[in-house]
C-alpha cells in the first residue's frame, strides 16, 4: 500500500479561511440589524442584491480566468466585501450603483489583481469611492432615522424595493425625503452652536447622530466579538480610535458654531466603527506586523478626521483606508519585528549587492 | 513578548540562581496525544531478523565501514568509524554476521537510499570486552570526551548533532541545560525515560557537569509531564551533587523544547543569530543523551538502543519500546499491533517536524524518537492551498519572531535577497505557522525549499569563484610559460646574432679572434663526447667483444639507413610524389636487414653474458636490464652509433677548420651544427628508451590494445564525420565512406592480429631465448607499422577536415591510409 | 554691442567654471575600471566553456556589457539570463538553443582503465581540474571540474565520460511546493507559456 507523503507538520488547526469569513458575517449582523431598525429595508434588500452581483461577477471572471469557480468561490471572500459594500451604501441607493460598485469591487479591485490575498485595495472601499465620484448625488441621499420627521414615507418592504428596482413599480421620490448626515451637518454648519445643532435638527440625539449612535455601538459590539475570536488582533482598531479621538480632542473647538464636533461625536458617528472594526482590519491590505497595523490603523484615524473636517467629502473612511492601503507596503518595510537573536529589527529595503 | 537580547560578553558572568522561567515567543497549543503511550512502562522488542545500520545516522560526515562482508561481531564492536570531528562511529548493537554493506532505504525525508551495513543477528547476543570507568572524577575530561565520541553518541533529541561536538565548546560553560521538554504533541519518549531512569539522567547530568566544569545544571520539563517531575525532582534530591541540579517546570506550549527556546524560557538570553549556545557559556543536552553518557562512561556500553514511542491510531497496542539500533520499522509495527488496514501515513519523529516514511522497512536510528502509524482521520492529506490573506495568525505563531507570510510571498517569488532580509534562517522550521495557516498554506516547505535552493546557490557561487581563481591562475602561468619561451628564443636569436658579429669582427682582424670560436667548439665537442661516452658507450664499449663491435656498428649503420630511407617515404607520401613503391620495399629490405644483424649481434651477446653482466652491476639501469630487454640495447646501440658519427662529422670539421683557418668557418659551424642535432636525438631517444622500457616489458599486446582504442576511436570519429557530411550533403560522403571501410578493415585486423601476438607472445617465452629476439622484433615491426598507419589515418582524417571538398587531398588521404593498411596486413601475416 | 561682449564673457566665465568642476568630479570620481564587467563576470557561472562563443566567462562578461545578447550561456541556463536580466535591467530572454541547451551540473569522469596517459585533457580543462602525467592514468578532481565538457573532444581514446551530478541524502533538499501537484486546481494556469 502507498503511504501518504507530505511535508511537516502533519498536525493542522482547524482553523480555516471559510471560519474566519463566517466568523467576519456573523459580527456584521448586529450592525445590519441595526441599520435596518433606523432606515428601513432598503439596506436588506441592497445586501442581498450585493451578495448576488459580487457572487455573480466573481464567478464570472474566475470562469473566464479559468479557475475551479467552486474552490475559490467557497473561500467566502466575496460575500464580506459585498456585505461590506452594502452596509456602506445609503439604504435607498438604486440597482444600479450597486451593481457598477460592487462589480467594479469584484472585478477590478480584486480579480484583476489576481485574486484574493494579491489585491493591494480594500476592494469594497474601491467600489465605494469610485461612486462617490462618479455619482455624488445619489451616494449622499441619506434617509432620515427613525424617530426623525420623514422617515415614516419608506416604511414598507415594498416601497423600498420598488424605490431600489423602479421597473417594477412605483418608487417614491427619494429626493423629497432625503437628508444630509450628522457629520455633513456639523461640517456645513457655521451658524449654529453645537447645543442649537442638537436641540433643532432631528438628526441628532444625544451625542451624536440619530440611530448613527446606535449602528456604531452595534458595530463595536461585532468588532469585540471578532476580537475575542482573535480574527484580528487589536491593533488596527486600536490605532484608528485612538487617532481618531486625539484628533478630534485637538481641533474640537469647542461646542460653538466653528466646533468641528466633540470627540465622542467623531467615534459614534458615520463609518467609524464599521471602519475600525471590519474595513481597516482586512489583512490582505493592510500591514502585516502588529506594530504596522498600528501604524497603519492610527494613519487611517488621522487620515478619517482630516478628510471629515476639512474636505469635500462627509466621511472620509473610504479614502483614508484606501490611502493607507497604499502606504501599507512601506509601513511593512520599516516595522519588521525583532527576531530572536537579532539585537535590531531589520528595516527598509535589503541592501543592493 | 521579546526580550531584550543582552550582550554576549555581558551574559558570560552567570546569571542569578533563583530559578526563574521567562515566556515563550510565539508558539501554539497542538492537541498533545500523549496519553496513549504512556501508560504502559518501556518494554524491549524480540529480536529482529537483520539490522540495518545507516554510516550516516548523525549530523556531520558519515561514518566509515571497519568490518567487511562475512565479518563476525561482537555486540557493542565498532562497525564503522568517525570520519572527522563532526561525525560518530557505529556499534554493532547485537552479535552477528555482516551480510552486506549496501545501499538501503534509510529515514530520511528524501526517502533516498544511503550506505549501510546490514547486521544478521546470531541471537547470542554476546558482548565484546567493554571498559567500564569507575571513577570518571579522576579521568581528565578530554578523554571522557574521546570516549564520549567513541562511543558514538549524537544528540538523541531529533538533530542527531554529535555529543562530543557540543561537549569540546570553544568558550566556558556555566550552565548546562537538561531539555526534557519534549514538547511535540504524541512524543513520549523522554517522558518515559525521566519516570524509569532519572537516576541515571541525574548521574548523566553530573559527568557532563564535570567535563563541562560547570556550575550548575538545569533540567527542563514542560508542566504536563506530573510523573517525570517527580521521578527527577527525587533523583536529583538523592543526589550527592544535587544542589547544583535544578529541576525547572514551565507551563506546556509549543515549540518550548527548540534548543534556543529553551534557553529562553530558562534563562531569559537569546542565542545570538549565527552563534552557538556555547558562545553564551551554555550547553544543552537532551535527556536520553545524559543516559547514553551515563551507559558509555559508567558500563563502558556504546550507543546501541534508544526508546522510541510506538503510538498512532492505526496501533492496537502502543507504548514506548526499547529498540536496538537498525530495527527495521516493520518489526516494531507488528510489535505494537499494527492494523495495516488502516495505516495511512507512516510519520518518523513527532507530528510537528517529523517526515513521513515511504515503507515500512526502513530502520530505526539513532534519533528516531517517535515512530506514529496514523489513519486518515488522524492525519487527512493536506487541504489545497488557497490564497494567504495575510491574517498574519503565523506572525503571532512564530517563536522566533519572524513575519512568516512574508517569507511566504518572497519564497514563492523566489527573491532570495529579500528572503536574507527577513531572517529566512533563523526559522527553526518548528511548523507552527503552517498549524494556524487558515488556508492551509505549506509554509515550512517554502521555508525549506528556499533555504536549500539559497544554499545550493551559495556553493554554486563559490564554486563558480573557485573556477575563476584557476582559470586565471592558469591563464597566468600560460602566459609566463609564453613569455619564458618567447625570452629564450630571444636570447638564443641574440647569441647567434653576437656569434655572426664576432665572427664577423674576427674575419676583419684575422689571427687574433680566429682562435676563439674554434676552440670555443672543439671544447664543446670534447665536453659533448665525455658525456656521451660516460652516459652510453663507454662502458658498453669496454665490455663489448670486438665480434660484437663489428656486429653493432653493421648493425647502427643498417639501423640507420633505415630511419632515413623511412624517412624519405614518410616525406614521400606526405607529399604524393616521389616512388613511393621503391621506398617502401627498400624499406622493407632494410628492416629485414637490420632483423637479421640484430639476430646475430644478439646471439653474440648472449655466448657472452658475464661481460654484460659484470659492469651492469655497476652502471645503471639501461644494462641492468640488458639480457632481458633486447630493444632497449638495441636501441642504446643505435644511438651510440649516431653518436660516434655525429662526432666523427665534428672532428673531421674542427679538422678542417683548423687546417684551413678562417676562411672554412662556415663549414666548421655547418658540422657542429650538425654535430648538435645529433646529439640532441640522441638525448631524446635516450630518455625514449627509459621511459618506453617499463611499458614494453610489461605487455605487448597492452600497446596493441591502446592501439586498438585508438583505432576504434577514429572508426568513430570517421563516422561521425560520415554522418555530418550527409546532413550537410557534400560530395565527401563517398570518399568518406570509404575511408570509413578502411578503419573498420585495419580495427579488424588489429583485433584478429591481437591474439595471435600474444599466441606467438606466450609461445616465444616457453621456447629459446632467440626465437624469442625474433618474435619481439615481429612485435615490434608490427607495432612500428601499426604507428605508421595511425598516423596516415590521422593525417587522412586532418586533410579530410581542411578539405571541404577537396576531393583530391581527399583522395590522396585516401590512398595513403590504404598503404597504411595493407602495410599492416603484412605485419600481420608476418606476426601470424 | 557692449552687451553683446558681456554676454560673450559671462558665457565664457562659465563655460570655465563648469568645467572646472566637470573636470575635477571627473578626476575626484573616477571609476576604477568597469565594475559592470565585473558584476556580470561573478553572475556567470565560470565553467570557462567557451559555448557562448567567447574565449571564457569574462570575454563573453566584455561582450555582454557591450550589447551581445545575455542568452548565451547554456551552462548558467534560465536563472542566470534572468540574474543578468536583472542586473543589466533588460528583459530576460529564453536560452539561445544555438549555443546548446541546459543541461543538470556534470562533471567529466575518465573511465582509468582505458586511460592511456596522453596528456591531452590536461592541456584542453580551463581550470586544471585534471590530474596525471604523461603516460600516468588522469583522473578528474570532482570538486574542480566545471563541467565544461572540453576535455571529451581531445581524447584519442574517447574515455572521457560526462556525468550529472547525483543528489545524495546530503545534498538532497525540499522543492518549493508545485502548482502541478494540485492537479485540477489551477490546471489551466501554465497556459500558453512557456515554461
């Protein structure tokens, strides 16, 4: 009889790539729940539309690339950045930014690149930026949260599909009831002081943005559990809050009408921890050491707080990651780790012979 | 967490002795399956049909064989010795017969074959005469060391690294480390070993300290081992040295029991990278080692057995037995209940960075630990690997702090400079990082594929380097040998030059220079004669009978008419002109000539041989061998002759010269001119007939053979020609052809001459001595013809080469190989 | 016309001045020989062969740097074109076959007992990798040998034998894990080059 010959070790964890996209899916649940309770079906309805695309196209190119489609399709690595697209998009966006961003996730952002583990992109944040270029209009329209005025005109399943697929019935004018977000808000705003801001405008509660306050919570509480379950390793997270809450403690203003918004309203507000905990915390484009990951995550804080504050965009997750997936490989240069019995840890590039 | 690495001269002084444990890097929790071998205690193994014993069952150069095939030995007798420092002998480990020394399929990741003697035991099991030390106290530690090597001890731990290596540190050791960590999960070895022998751990542990002289000993246990604990913990309070040892228990983790990690757990230091334990003054041992120390110094026993953990599903019965060296792995198997049925993979070592074994026949050795007989449940093939995700699970696995996906990316890019740059080699290759790859990547197979391919490089590289020393080395000595001959030609081309302005000077003053160039080459001449004669003909002269005189000087001049006629034809056919035919059968005549006086002269010789005899006692060799090598005489005579002209020619020209003075200078340089070409051919073939002499008096037919290589070698050189020049479709191919014929036809001559010679060879030696001269001379007629035919061949094949078409140097080639054939068919036929 | 003299002289002041420093930087700078010869020199493999055409590896090193093409060189084979390739920053070519194809490491063996001394291999190995005298039997030091192949043409006898090196358990090492061994998996991906 012939005996299996392979390589040590011959022991395995069962630790599996598919476990760690499941484990990535279940976290995201408290904070889809979340987004649905404030703004109706229509981020449901994007999701599942989203899998479908992104489960669609990848097969696609992996067919005309010639790869097993089941063995790759199964790694589950579509689906999170699906999800993850679809949990950016505001809740009513129609079908076809959808499908232009997550297929330009898909195809170019990753496959393009050879695949997963060689794109350099988070590819879900590349989906999202080229329609926040492309298409600003209708990737600003935010409905209003539950509890504010207007929200109550999408409250049915069927409007929202029919708002999202227009072709098979009638959907609502999303331009009448739409509104801006919180931090669009406090950083358009010059007239009010932050205690009118919060009296006057529906959109905001306590400290921070209606129901805005409560996705983020709901994505912490996804993120801790992933911590627990040493998906990833804090430094990332740890790094981009903690950017993130100096800089906004440092430029705060104060709470008068030139306040840039208080620290906890930064942390609690639009994509910050869906950005901390499941956008910035993908390994196959961030740093790889822990000490670049903190690096890395604490360049994204600074980079979200920047771009908030002072430009064109209202949250700057997206460009921050993708700016800092560029710096990734640099950061990975300079931050090796000590080996054992090296009494420096090597940097930068190896030395031309 | 990473320690800070102190300075190695810092860490000589000894570190406190408060026994403390620092954390572990990196590392990982593998499920330990441990339990099932050790329940049962160490249990000894029938003994088996053969031994296998491997040379090479250390690290460092194999051991070399000291018994031949059918040898008896002793249990415990050297069967193979070290080859250096880094090596160890082999013992017998039972008495028996040596019945082979082959190569075997030995353990071995490769799953290659390697040198190995096969032991066939008698079932007496009867020891040789062993030395037992009583007191190693009082033996000097360099000689416990000695015995320690000739015991052939290597690292019993899995490296398999020789004891006495580690044992001969080049720096101090203050601490000597005891790893009985044995972290691999299923390993039970060492276990098993503290719980029954920890006494002689203990009393291992205290020699190793006296030959390390030093001050204390640390013995390390992983906290999942409760029983071994305890079993050292008591040993070592029995001890009379035991304050110096310390049992030190820390918490159970994966790869703890890497040397370095070890150190870093009990001590806090870290191996410098490229250094040695011993550089930080510290030396560790595995546990079975100190037992085999314990076995060599105290009962005189060499390394001959170990315990090796029998477990794994597919085993009904596993436990750790205690197996003798060479045990084929089938016979423990079938010890341990082996269901065959179920075996699926066959793991040497732990499942951590043990290898799999092809069979079941290969042998135990002397760091085979763990033998695990798995089903497929147990160990499932590995997964395809699918794409890393840089999770970077493998970075925090790591227990020397390397970025394992980065190796992984550059490893697969083959980028062998970035690989350096990120420590490639300071990965121990524990497998920690492919146990929590998520997607199920085999890293460590990367990491060693690349350090092997980097290694081959590296010795590529110097090699490549090496060439290039030589080849320029040779390239210099080339051109100074060049330039020395081109310095001569110089100078000699100046003398001459210098000689003509002389001379030239001398014809202008007449009487006063005249004298000098004369007497400048009758010295010479004179100078020239005394050695000639003192090297060759004085003493034959003086010996020799006048008959015999007469008879050599017909001979040398018949000798050497033929030389020139042979000459004449050579240049003949070179050139296609002239009569050949005339010459060849004046040839012919002349060698039938020079046979027949050669016959007499020697027949002359031998009514006389005590007049040889005599002074060839006190001359050298050429006469010495006189009576027995006609040719050498023969031709030693011959040169004489020449010689004698060649002086006679100069005499007469000094002569001459000096009767008719300045005016015949000319012709006085014309014969010593001469006078020297003589003399030089006679020097060469001088040194031709010492140097020929051995080959001829050993075998003829030994030439005729040489011959025929040479003969074959130029069929097929021919061929290869035919060949070309059929692709290239030149017009040569007939002629080629038949020159192709022509080969085949005087190989097959030579082939069918070979045996008659030697026929006629053997026959000659059984009959009388002259017949004898004559059958040599054949010989030698036939070999002279034989070189002829060569060399026309040679010339044929050079013409056929520059020709390119030219048909009629082609055809001229031609004719004179046929000559040359038909020229050895005569010798043939004469020889037959 | 005042101006155009000035001009004429701030021109010239600094055609002087720059070549001051041109020439000292020339001077202060200076390479020693070519250290490109050099480099390419250590990346070939130095079996002295003469397959490339060349008279040995640093003429054909001389060349390169002078335009030859890198893909000569049949006992340096792939990784060697490609280490030039990377050196030279050009794009590495696939071995020009005219020059031989790639062959595993020899070394030249001589069969001794037909040996018959004539000293021939000796003169012909580049790097007196053979050992022997005249009349002597010749043998190969394995270590040496390059594997140049030079010695086999010039032996009368043909006892000249070439032959790979074998791996032992020593020299014996991993291979980097195969796509070819996932078979199905990625069957598709060697595809139309040409490896």
């Amino acid at each position: 009889m012939t005996l299996v010959r392979q390589t040590s070790p011959h022991a395995r964890s069962p630790n599996s790539t598919q476990q760690i996209m499941k484990w990535v899916l279940l976290a995201a649940v408290p904070g889809l729940a979340m987004q649905t309770v404030f703004f109706g079906w229509g981020t449901l309805i994007n999701l599942v539309w989203c899998i479908l695309i992104a489960v669609g196209s990848e097969a696609l190119v992996l067919k005309i690339r010639q790869r097993p489609i089941s063995f790759y399709l199964t790694d589950g690595s579509a689906i999170v950045t699906a999800v993850l697209l679809a949990l950016a998009l505001p809740p009513l966006s129609p079908w076809w930014l959808t499908l232009i961003g997550i297929s330009f996730a898909i195809i170019i952002g990753k496959q393009l690149y050879g695949g997963l583990g060689n794109n350099p992109f988070n590819p879900a944040m590349l989906g999202y930026v080229l329609l926040l270029i492309s298409f600003p209009q209708e990737m600003t329209q935010w409905l209003p949260p539950v509890g504010a005025a207007g929200h109550t005109a999408v409250k049915s399943f069927s409007e929202a599909l029919f708002t999202i697929f227009p072709l098979f019935g009638h959907p609502i004018n999303i331009d009448a009831i739409s509104m801006a977000t919180p931090l669009d808000i406090v950083r358009e705003n010059t007239s009010l002081t932050m205690k009118e801001l919060w009296s006057e405008n529906p959109a905001f509660q306590y400290f921070a943005g209606r129901g805005w306050l409560w996705i983020n919570l709901a994505y912490l509480l996804g993120g801790l559990f992933l911590l627990y379950k040493r998906v990833f390793s804090w430094h990332a997270p740890m790094g981009m809050l903690a950017a993130l809450l100096v800089m906004s403690t440092l430029f705060w203003g104060g709470a008068g009408s030139g306040s840039h918004g208080s620290p906890l309203f930064h942390l609690f507000s639009g994509a910050t921890m869906l950005g901390a905990f499941f956008i910035i915390t993908d390994p196959v484009s961030s740093a790889t050491s822990n000490k670049g990951r903190l690096i890395f995550g604490a360049g994204t804080g600074i980079l979200v707080y920047v771009i908030r504050t002072w430009g064109g965009y209202p949250d700057g997750v997206a460009f921050a990651t993708l700016l800092m997936n560029m710096a990734a490989p640099m950061i990975d240069y300079y931050t090796q780790p000590r080996t054992y019995g090296h009494k420096k840890p090597n940097k930068g590039l190896p030395e031309q012979h | 967490m990473n320690l800070p690495l102190r300075d190695i001269t810092e860490s000589r002084h000894m570190p406190e002795v408060k026994v403390r444990v620092w954390p572990l890097t990196g590392g990982i929790h593998p499920e330990e399956n441990k339990r099932q071998s050790t329940s049962v205690p160490i249990k000894s193994v029938p003994m088996p049909d053969k031994l296998i014993l491997p040379l090479s069952q250390h690290a460092g150069s194999p051991a070399e064989p000291i018994v031949a095939v059918g040898d008896r030995v002793l249990k415990g007798q050297m069967i193979a010795r070290a080859t250096g420092f880094v090596s160890v002998p082999v013992h017998a480990p039972t008495s028996g017969t040596v019945s082979a020394i082959s190569s075997e399929a030995i353990p071995h990741p490769s799953g290659m074959h390697d040198e190995c003697i096969t032991l066939i035991p008698d079932g007496k099991d009867q020891w040789c005469q062993l030395q037992p030390i009583n007191d190693y106290k009082s033996v000097e530690p360099s000689t416990l060391v000695e015995l320690i090597r000739q015991s052939g001890i290597a690292g019993m731990g899995g490296a398999g690294f020789p004891a006495a290596v580690k044992l001969s540190p080049r720096s101090p050791i203050h601490t000597l480390i005891l790893n009985g960590t044995e972290c691999e999960p299923y390993i039970t070895a060492d276990d098993m070993l503290m719980r029954e022998r920890a006494d002689s751990i203990v009393t291992g542990a205290e020699i190793l300290q006296h030959l390390l002289t030093s001050e204390r000993c640390l013995i390390g246990i992983e906290d999942n081992k409760p029983e071994a604990i305890e079993a050292l913990k008591k040993a070592v309070a029995q001890s009379s040295n035991g304050h110096q040892i310390k049992v030190v228990v820390f918490p159970t983790k994966y790869p703890s029991g890497g040397e370095k990690q070890l150190i870093q757990i009990l001590t806090g230091l870290e191996v410098p990278s490229g250094k040695l334990p011993s550089d930080l003054g510290i030396a560790v041992q595995n546990v079975g080692t100190a037992v085999a120390v314990c076995d060599a110094v105290q009962h005189g026993k060499p390394l001959i057995s170990r315990i090796t953990t029998m477990t794994g599903e597919a085993l009904s019965k596993p436990g750790n037995l205690e197996v003798l060296l060479g045990t084929p792995a089938r016979h423990l198997l079938s010890a341990a209940g082996i269901n065959d049925r179920q075996l699926d993979a066959l793991i040497m070592g732990g499942p951590m960075m043990g290898f799999t074994l092809n069979g079941q026949d290969v042998p135990v050795i002397k760091t085979s630990n763990c033998l695990i007989a798995g089903t497929r449940g147990e160990f499932p093939p590995a997964m395809p690997a699918q794409a890393c995700i840089r999770c970077g699970m493998c970075a925090e696995a790591c227990p020397s702090s390397l970025l394992p996906q980065q190796l992984y990316w550059h490893a697969k890019s083959e980028n062998h400079e970035q690989l350096k740059h990120h420590n490639l080699f300071d990965c121990i290759e524990c497998g920690a990082c492919s146990y929590v790859c998520p997607s199920s990547i085999p890293l460590v197979q990367y990491y060693r594929a690349s350090k092997g391919e980097i290694r081959a490089q590296e010795a590529r590289h110097a090699k490549a380097e090496r060439s290039r020393v030589r080849y320029e080395h040779r390239q210099t000595r080339l051109e100074r040998e060049q330039a020395e001959k081109e310095a001569k030609r110089k100078a000699n081309a100046e003398r001459a030059a210098r000689l003509k302005a002389e001379k030239a000077a001398s014809s202008n003053k007449e009487s006063s220079a005249v004298p000098d160039p004369v007497q400048a080459a009758i010295e010479r001449a004179k100078a020239k004669k005394v050695a000639a004669s003192t090297t060759t003909n004085k003493p034959a002269k003086t010996t020799l009978s006048a008959d015999q005189k007469e008879l050599r000087i017909q001979l040398s001049l018949a000798s050497a008419q033929l030389k020139k006629t042979r000459r004449a034809l050579t240049q003949a056919q070179e050139k296609g002109e002239g009569d050949i035919d005339k010459l060849s059968a004046d040839v012919s005549m002349l060698e039938a000539q020079v046979a027949k006086l050669q016959k007499e002269f020697e027949t002359a010789a031998v009514s006389e041989p005590s007049a040889i005899e005599q002074p060839s006692a006190i001359r050298q060799q050429p006469r010495a061998e006189k009576n027995l090598d006609n040719e050498a005489a023969k031709k030693l005579k011959i040169e004489s002759a020449m010689a004698k002209a060649a002086l006679k020619k100069a005499e007469r020209a000094l002569a001459t010269a000096l009767e008719e003075g300045s005016s015949e200078t000319e012709a006085l340089r014309d014969a010593v001119e001469e006078y020297r070409q003589k003399a030089d051919s006679l020097t060469k073939e001088l040194v031709d007939a010492n140097t020929g002499k051995p080959a001829k008096s050993s075998a003829d037919d030994k030439k005729l053979k040489v011959e025929q290589a040479m003969a074959k070698a130029a069929l097929k050189k021919a061929e290869r020609e035919m060949t070309k020049a059929q692709e290239l479709g030149s017009d040569d191919t007939l002629s080629l052809q038949d020159k192709i014929d022509e080969c085949r036809k005087k190989l097959e001559q030579l082939e069918s001459g070979k045996p008659s010679v030697a026929d006629n060879a053997t026959g000659a030696t059984s009959s009388s001595y002259p017949v004898k001269t004559e059958t040599s001379d054949d010989l030698k007629k036939l070999k002279i013809e034989n070189a002829m035919a060569r060399a026309a061949l040679k010339k044929a094949q050079r013409a056929l080469d520059n020709a390119e078409g030219d048909t009629q140097a082609l055809e001229a080639a031609l004719t004179k190989a046929q000559t040359k054939a038909a020229e050895a068919e005569n010798a043939l036929a004469a020889a037959s | 016309m005042e101006i155009v003299i000035f001009a004429i002289i701030a021109l010239l002041a600094l055609a002087l001045v720059f070549g001051a420093i041109l020439g000292f930087a020339s001077v202060r700078f200076k390479v020693e020989g070519n250290p490109i010869i050099d480099q390419v020199n250590e990346l070939l493999p130095q079996t002295q062969c003469g397959q490339c055409g060349f008279p040995g590896c640093r003429p054909y090193a001389e060349a390169i740097v002078s335009g030859e093409p890198i893909n000569r060189c049949p006992p340096g084979g792939q990784s060697t074109i490609n280490a030039l390739a990377d050196l030279l920053d050009v794009e590495p070519e696939p071995l020009d076959e005219e020059h031989g194809a790639e062959k595993p490491p020899m070394v030249a063996y001589i069969r001794e007992d037909e040996c018959i001394g004539c000293t021939k291999c000796l003169q012909a190995c580049p790097v007196d990798a053979i050992l022997g005298a005249a009349r002597q039997m010749h043998t190969v030091m394995k270590d040496e040998c390059t594997g140049c192949d030079l010695c086999v043409e010039p032996c009368p006898v043909d006892c000249i034998d070439m032959v790979a090196i074998e791996t032992t358990p020593h020299t014996w090492s991993w291979t980097l894990p195969s796509r070819e061994a996932e078979p199905g998996l990625i069957a598709t991906d060697m595809r139309g080059q040409t490896v």
